[in-house]
C-alpha cells in the first residue's frame, strides 16, 4: 500500500510538471455551423523545456465523432520548439443549435490505464483507474460548433461598473443574436431595487439592431444617490414581442461602521469605568457579531489596559452602543489615549481618544482621525518576506524532483 501511494503520488507530480513543460496553442477553434461543412485545421504543440516527448492524443466530447486526427500519437523531439497538429472536421447536414463542443486532449505516452474526463468548463482530468489519482492537465484544443437558433434568438449577459456612493454606476447588457434572422428594435429597461424589493430607479435604454451571428450592447448609467449597501439590477431585454430577464447583484459603497462617540459616567478612580461607544452603520443591511478590542495607552506609550466588548448586531443605518469594562484600580491620575479596534465582517474600524483621567471622571477631549483597514493591513513586512523566501524554496525543490524523476522515467 505504501508502495502504491509513493508511485501515485510520483504520477501526480509527473503530471503536473508535464503540463509545465508543453504548451498549446491555439487553445480554442470557434466554427460557425454549416450544414456538411468540411475543413483542415491545425494546432501547435510547444515545446519548452526542449525534451523527448512521447504523446498521446484523444479525442473527447459531442463532437469527437465528427473530428478526425491525422496522428494518434507522436514524439516531439528536443531540438524541436513547436509541432504542428492536423485535423479534419466534417460535420452532418445537422446539429442541436447552441454551442456544440468537442476536445482534442493531449497526454504523455507513459500513463496508459487510465481515462480522460473533459470538463463543461473546458478543463481535463486525468484519472487513474483504481486509485485516488486526478491530476488537472493544462493540453486542451477546444473545438466548438456554433449552430444557429432558426428565427429570431437572442442570449444576453448583465455587466454592472460598481460605484461609490453619488457616483455613476454603469450596466452593460452584452446582447448575442444567436438566431438564422436579423433582428431589429432591440431595447432593454433596468430596474434597479434594495434589499427589500423596493424599486429605486428605472433606467431605459436605446434602441438597436444586431446581425444574426453578430454582438452588441445596450448601456444605461445611474448617478448613485443612495446609502451603501447591497442592491439588485433586473434587466428587461425586449424584442420582436419576446423578453429576457437577467439578473444580477450589485454594491454601492463600502460596508462599514463609524465609531462616532466615547463617553463615560459615573466614573470613581479605583472601581471599574464603563466606556460607551456610540456606533453607526453605513450599510443597508444587517451586520452581525461586532465588537471592539480596546487598548488604554500611558503617555509614555505603554499599554496598560487591553480588554474586548460584548458582540453586538447593528440593523441597516441605525446606531447602536458596545460596552467597555477597565479596572482603574491602582491607576494613576493622568492623560491616556483610548484606541478602539472596531471588528466586523473581516475589517477594522481604527479611532484613537484622547482622555483625562481624574479622581471624579474621565473626560474624552478629542477623537483623532478613525480609518477602516483590513484584518490583513495587520502582517508586518518581515513575515511577508519570510513567506515569500519560503514558497520560493518549496518550488524550486518540486522543480529540482521534477527533473530528476523525468530523467529516471527516460532511462
């Protein structure tokens, strides 16, 4: 067993460095459908390590029955830099419309016993048989038929340009006349609505005609005059009497909190001060488990306090209070700066007060300047460059096994 998992194991790598030494290209062939049409056409394989490759080609998909190879199998020499690969395609009087696909895969001779699954996203396994082996290899010549929808058909895609709060938001309707017929006062409405379903804008936009085989767009703009927060664009496409809905979520703005005001009452030095915290939320929708890590800072920039808040949820806009507990026994009187770390949905609110700390009270003079960073702005410099050196050696040690086990597979 242990044998079998070290050879597999091998076999996965292999793999991998294959795909690393080859490359292919053209990746894709788009033909558009004739009935009985009949063509040559050709890739080529790239040779970048300047090896001895032994390869094998297999054909997969709806269309394999239709392509024809003039080689199943072929070795590509070190001397060599490219080789080209031919190929024949005919295909029947007809075909399902929509896009019909077919892959012309390429692999090392040396894995025989195993089969080759193509992916819907254009990817390829290779799978060992009777094992947990499944090794994605990059060699993939796409060959796709476009077959015409008869009449009138129309495919669209919704693009939207995010924007920040007043500015321009942009939706863009990528529109495919799919169909055998032109097709004339092509116009779409979008209708833009928050989280509730409540319709904020209606946008329109003009008309156009598109070709039968051929693209085009619709555009429409919004000044965005709303909170942050998350919102729905629906677009009505209309023509020839029939609709396309297409639909899609959008942001306006970032998702953030301000701390907005620190107060404590009732303050005794030596007991315990209650630190409130006024927040409040700049996103139209519920944001959950928020809380603050708090730092008490002398003036000599020691830190003599650390302590957390209670989680909270705050509703969309609405303000709301988090609640600091700090043991001022054995405190000096004196100035402290106070820093809250405000935490919510992977980010961190930052503001830092100035306080006075007296017998009687604690007066918050100022808060200066509050940013929104990120849990990650956190890494120093020096541990990014450890891990960079790191990962640098982890792959030039697979590069230096990948070469010596090419050369014990040769021998």
């Amino acid at each position: 067993m242990k044998n079998k998992i070290i050879l597999y194991t091998a076999i996965l790598f292999l793999l991998v460095s294959f795909a690393n030494a080859i490359g292919l290209g053209p990746s894709r062939n788009v033909i558009n459908f004739e009935p009985n049409l009949e063509g040559d056409y050709s890739f080529r394989i790239i040779n970048s390590d300047n090896e001895n490759l032994q390869l094998d080609i297999y054909l997969t998909g709806e269309l394999s029955d239709y392509i024809k190879l003039d080689k199943n199998n072929f070795l590509i020499r070190e001397e060599e830099n490219t080789a080209l690969i031919n190929y024949n395609v005919k295909l029947p009087r007809e075909l399902e419309p929509g896009l019909r696909s077919g892959d012309i895969i390429i692999i090392p001779s040396k894995y025989e016993g195993g089969i080759i699954v193509s992916k819907d996203d254009g990817s390829v396994v290779f799978e060992r048989s009777q094992s947990f082996i499944s090794a994605k290899i990059a060699l993939v010549h796409q060959v796709r038929v476009n077959v015409p929808y008869t009449g009138k058909y129309l495919q669209g895609k919704l693009h939207i340009s995010e924007a920040n709060v007043n500015e321009k938001a942009r939706f863009t309707i990528s529109l495919f006349n799919l169909g055998s017929e032109d097709i004339d006062d092509i116009k779409a409405t979008v209708i833009i609505k928050g989280p509730t379903n409540e319709e904020i804008a209606v946008l329109r936009t003009e008309e156009i005609s598109i070709k039968s085989q051929q693209e085009s767009k619709l555009v429409a703009s919004w000044n965005a005059d709303v909170g942050s927060g998350k919102y729905y664009a629906e677009a009505i496409v209309q023509y020839n009497g029939k609709t396309i809905l297409l639909n899609r979520v959008f942001y306006i703005g970032q998702q953030s909190i301000e701390i907005e005001r620190l107060d404590v009452k009732n303050f005794r030095l030596g007991t315990i001060a209650k630190f409130d915290i006024l927040l409040r939320s700049r996103w139209n929708e519920p944001i959950h488990h928020v809380y603050a890590d708090m730092e008490i800072i002398d003036r000599s920039g020691t830190v003599v306090s650390q302590f957390k808040t209670t989680p909270i949820d705050i509703e969309p806009y609405q303000s709301a209070e988090i609640y600091g507990y700090w043991d001022t026994q054995n405190v000096e009187p004196g100035e402290y700066d106070v820093n809250i770390r405000l935490k919510y949905l992977n980010k961190v609110s930052e503001r830092l007060f100035e306080t006075v700390v007296s017998f009687n009270s604690i007066d918050v003079r100022q808060a200066l300047t509050g940013r929104v960073i990120k849990e990650d702005d956190k890494i120093p410099n020096s541990v990014l460059i450890l891990i960079v050196l790191i990962l640098i050696g982890i792959n030039l040690g697979w590069f230096i096994y990948f070469k010596k086990i090419k050369k014990i597979i040769k021998k």
